[in-house]
C-alpha cells in the first residue's frame, strides 16, 4: 500500500520508519484543491449525481494524508515506538530495548506451510518480514512489515541490518534475498 521509509533525526537521536511526509502532503493537496472545485461546482451549477465521485476521491486522499503507521526507533528512550491510527486518533505502544531479544527478517510462501523449501509461484508469492522478537517465555513476536518479497526488491533486506545497527539490537535473517540472474546480462 505505502512505501516506508528509513529516516534519522539526529536532533532528537531517533529513526523514523514509515511512510514518508512527502506522499501525505502531496494527497493532502490534491484533496484540498478537489475539495475547493467540488465546492465552487455546487455553488455554480448545483448537485448531481456525477459529484460524487470527486468526493470519494476527496475522502481517499484525506485518509491516505491522515494515516499514520510509524516505527520510532528511539536511542534517547532505548526504545522501538509503534504509532498507528488516523490524525490524532493513534495508538502508541513501546517496546523498551531490554525487553527485545532480537530484529528478525524472515521470509515465507504465501499459502504453503514450511515454505523454506518452496519456491514462489503466480498463486503463491514470497514475502519478507520484519520483525521484533521479545524475551520471555512466549517470544511474541511484533511485525514491523510484511511485504511481498518482489516489491520489496532487496529495500527490507537493505534496510533491516540499518535498523538493528541504529538501536544496537541482534539482528537475525533466516536466509538471504533470492536474486534471478539473467545469464544473457552476466557480461
């Protein structure tokens, strides 16, 4: 749905992970100014049955720019900080560095059960996961992201060992990224 985002403030001695500022103000934008032609339509010509279309629109962007689903990695606190919800209606948990065992990246084959094995078809993708596993006796375990492992295109395996480095965590990966080579681009 959204590209996250790895992003350092190094005022405040935190990452942010998460879908960039950037995309919620262009739909901010666009919202606005729909909104503003909605209203000056109406005002002109009256209501019909076309219009609302533009206000479904308007409210899709308005959502897209209120949502927010952001990971704090925070080294003044020493700890990872969820943040998710629309606007200022957002639920925040934290999960303290002591209480983290590790950041896992894990891959699987949608729909086939023990699909270390398995290769990836048109049915059944591969996804990454990242992940933070807790200490205890459960080990629950709090998705970061799960995203399918083409569109991700190597980025979470990229990013993930930056996340583990930034808050000083053991990182594990259960297998590395699998890249297709093309034989005729060798040379």
């Amino acid at each position: 749905m959204f590209t996250y985002n790895l992003k350092e403030i190094e005022k405040k001695d935190i990452a942010v992970y998460g879908p960039s500022r950037a995309l919620r103000i262009v739909c901010g934008f666009f919202a606005f100014f729909i909104l503003v032609g909605f209203f000056i339509i109406i005002a002109e010509e009256g209501w019909s049955n076309s219009d609302i279309l533009p206000l479904i629109i308007t409210f899709l962007l308005l959502l897209v720019a209120l949502y927010r689903d952001n990971w704090i990695i925070s080294n003044r606190d020493k700890a990872f900080i969820s943040i998710w919800g629309f606007g200022p209606f957002v639920k925040k948990n934290i999960y303290p560095y002591e209480q983290i065992k590790r950041l896992e990246l894990t891959h699987f084959v949608k729909g086939i059960h023990g699909s270390m094995e398995q290769k990836a078809t048109l049915t059944h993708k591969a996804y990454c996961v990242l992940s933070i596993k807790m200490k205890g006796e459960e080990e629950e375990k709090h998705d970061i992201e799960i995203i399918p492992e083409k569109s991700s295109a190597g980025k979470l395996e990229r990013l993930a060992p930056l996340i583990a480095a930034y808050s000083g965590l053991e990182y594990y990966v259960d297998r590395p990224r699998e890249v297709k080579i093309d034989p005729k681009r060798v040379f």
